[in-house]
C-alpha cells in the first residue's frame, strides 16, 4: 500500500548488546606425551571421551592409559587435551588433502602422507609439483592448493620448552601432566614447575613420583622435597607405582562446577579408580606428610583414600583451584561491565560502586559453591575492617573513596583501588573426640 513511512512518526531501532566473554573452564587437563601421533604444527588435540583417544593413540600408549585414569574418576570431568612433546627430532611431512568417498577407494585410509627420511629443523618435504611424465600430484592431493600446510622437522626439545609450546598454542587447559614413554627426569620436572609457577593465566602441575625414596624421612633430593623447598604453590607430588596417578587426582578435581551448589571438594578422603592403593606404615605416611606429597593410601578399617590433598607450597589444592576460578570470574565479571555496558562506566561514586556490585556478584558465586564462608578476620584489616572482626557473609569490599584519587590515575581513567577481604571456608580434614566415661 502506498503512502508515508510510519518511521517518520514512530521509529523504533534494535541496539543488539555484544555476547559476554565466557569465563575460563578450570577442568580441563592436557596431557604432554611424545607418542608420533600429534605432529608438531598441529601440537594439541581435544578429547571428550576415551573411546576418540583409543582410536588416536591405540590401548598401550602413555597418553591413553593416563587418559583412561582420568576419565575413570566419578563424577567424570568433560574435558582433556593432549599435547605432544617433541621427546626426539622430528621429521618433515608433506600431508595430502583429505580423500573424497570415492578417491578413498584407491587406499586404505582417508589421505596420503610422505615423510621426509632425516630428522631435525633442516628435514623439510615440499608440495607436489608437475615436471615430467604423468601428473598425479593433484591426484594424491599433494599441491600446495589441495594439501594440509606443511609440517616442517622440528628439533628435539625440553618438557620446559614443550610446556612453553603448549601454554602459547592454547590457553584452554588449566592443568599439566607429562605421559611419554620416557619421563621427564626429576630435575626436568623442576624447571616445569618454575614455568607453571610464573605463568600467566594460571595453571597447575601434577608429577607422580614412583621412587621409593621419597619415603625415606633421611632423603632431601627426591622431587616432593625439591618442590617443597621451593615452595611452589601451583604444583603438587603424589607418590604412586602408577606413573601416571595424578591424572586419576586431576580427573576427580577438574569434575567441580564452580557454578553448582556446594560443588567445591578437598581432595582428601577422595578416591582413584584404576590406581592400587598403596599400604605404608605410619613413618612412611609421617614422611609423605612431611615432605607435603600426596598419595592413594590404603586404611585400616577396608578403604583407600587419597591423603593430604595438598601442593608441593603452603596452600591445599582445593585452595589454589578455588581462587584461580574466583581471580578469573572477577577479572571476566569487570571486563564485561565495561564491554557490555552501552554507555560509559562514569568516574563517579556511582560508577565505582557498579564495579563493586560486580564483584559482590561473583563473590555470592563463592559462597553458593562453598569456596567463602562467614568467619573472623585474623589479618590486617582496611577501609571499615579491622583485625578480629567478623565477615558475616564471608567477604568485604573496600574502594578508597574518589576525592583521594591522584589526578594523573583520574586523567588516565583508571577506577580507584578495590580491596576485597575473602574469608575461605576451608575444610575438615580431621578430628578430635575425647570420651570421658564415668562408672
């Protein structure tokens, strides 16, 4: 029907605000291993089933049987990475295009593969070229126009410098384990600890140690007493015949949904199917205490538990799990206030205290699955909070005040500080019961 557009009396738009950044999952393990089945272009996969594992890396590699571990546990996590650590020099490959049904008919598989005969960064083999004779080159899809990329020879390399790799491919996995059919040594496993502990994001990794010595209370040079005296917060030991126990120890943890109700865990009193329990007399469990290593230890009274659940520092995993997820869900909460708000967050008291009611947000998050809990504060205090006082909801927020602000941090737009005193709610690993019985 012709006539005038309503718009010039009634417009109406549809501003679509953006999609929020997802926060960071914190269950998700990779696993390092140097089986020849991951090139190094390619460097990681991801898995969310033993069954694609089993056809990847057949029944008896080290990747599979940690993997096997790990999706053993109850509840199951969803999510592994395996990542491949060139253990060795490789050689370069050229890999041909995927095979149509049809082309499948002429080999036994779904694509062609050369690979170059030497090993090392000069190992290099080129696409397909025509030159004489029968062009089968595209046939094959071997052409620069029908082949996956290149894959050049890589140099033999360090568990350092693969965790390197692996923590520049890809920040979706939160912890690391190694299972090749050579080990890392214990000195290795050192210098990987010191990358975990100064990387960023956060990570956390795990070295099963099948050495006896660790036992010993006279033995200072095992790795539990190493990383102990290192003090390093983001790895842990667990002292097992099974080299790869600690994939049982992640899969249990890395099942928590920190969006749940009481979803948190400690790993003591927890379980690991598929690992033999091992029976220590009481100076061994004494040691393993001692020297802050875990390990899946068989009681008296017909069960096995995992003890301590601690790091190889001064902190209980469950701690380190927990506020790694509650630093992210800050951080990831303010970024969107600013990234979703369609007009600015103003330098004002009522600006800032947006900021604040985000936190808050995620703060109430922590004490709906049971990282934060009301209690006394035993610490320096500021803002309103003193030493001695009680955090009734398990959490305070401070923001000093915008009069104080420098101008120069007003001109470069930044909020004033934000303090949050955060009350952990811990948990109970032991008990204490004194009967007195009267005739």
């Amino acid at each position: 029907m012709a006539g005038l557009s309503v718009s010039r009396l009634v417009n109406v738009a549809i501003n679509l605000s953006p999609l929020a950044a997802q926060r960071r999952s914190f269950g998700v393990l990779m696993v390092a291993g140097d089986s020849n089945v991951i090139n190094g272009l390619e460097r990681t996969r991801s898995y969310t089933d033993i069954t694609s594992i089993a056809t990847d890396f057949g029944l008896s590699a080290p990747e599979y049987l940690a993997a096997a571990l790990y999706f053993s546990q109850s509840p199951k996590p969803a999510n592994l990475m395996i990542g491949r650590w060139l253990r060795t020099a490789t050689a370069g490959m050229l890999i041909g295009g995927i095979l149509t049904t049809a082309e499948q008919s002429m080999v036994n598989g779904s694509r062609f593969q050369i690979v170059s005969a030497t090993t090392g960064v000069l190992s290099i083999v080129s696409f397909a070229t025509a030159t004489t004779g029968t062009d089968i080159s595209a046939l094959l899809k071997f052409t620069a126009a029908t082949a996956s990329p290149l894959v050049p020879g890589y140099a033999a390399e360090t568990p350092s410098a693969c965790t390197l790799a692996l923590i520049d491919k890809s920040a979706a996995w939160y912890g690391l384990q190694f299972a090749a059919a050579t080990m890392p040594t214990d000195d290795q496993s050192v210098d990987v600890a010191a990358l975990i502990e100064a990387a960023s994001p956060a990570r956390i990794f795990g070295v099963t140690t099948t050495t006896t010595t660790v036992l010993d209370p006279l033995v200072t040079t095992d790795i539990a007493s190493r990383l102990k005296a290192l003090l390093y917060k983001r790895s842990f030991v667990q002292y097992s015949a099974n080299a790869y126990a600690v994939a049982s120890y992640f899969g249990r943890a890395f099942s928590v949904n920190f969006a749940a109700n009481r979803s948190t865990i400690t790993m003591m009193y927890k379980i690991e199917p598929g690992i033999v329990a091992e029976t220590l007399t009481e100076t061994q469990a004494q040691t393993l205490t001692a020297k802050r290593c875990n390990v899946f230890v068989n009681y008296n009274n017909d069960t096995a538990i995992i003890q301590n659940g601690v790091m190889s520092g001064l902190a209980y995993f469950d701690e380190m799990h927990g506020l790694d997820w509650y630093q992210d869900a800050v951080q990831n909460a303010c970024y969107n206030l600013l990234y979703t708000s369609s007009t600015k967050i103003p330098q004002t008291e009522d600006g800032i205290n947006q900021i604040i009611n985000v936190i808050a947000g995620v703060c109430n998050e922590s004490i709906n699955n049971g990282l934060v809990a009301g209690g006394t504060w035993n610490a320096d205090g500021f803002g309103q909070l003193v030493r001695g006082a009680y955090l009734k909801e398990g959490y305070y927020i401070y923001s000093q005040p915008l009069s104080l602000q420098a101008q120069a941090d007003r001109e470069a737009r930044k909020a004033p500080p934000i303090q949050v005193a955060l009350k952990l709610a811990g948990a109970v690993h032991s008990i204490d019961v004194l009967v007195n019985v009267n005739r």
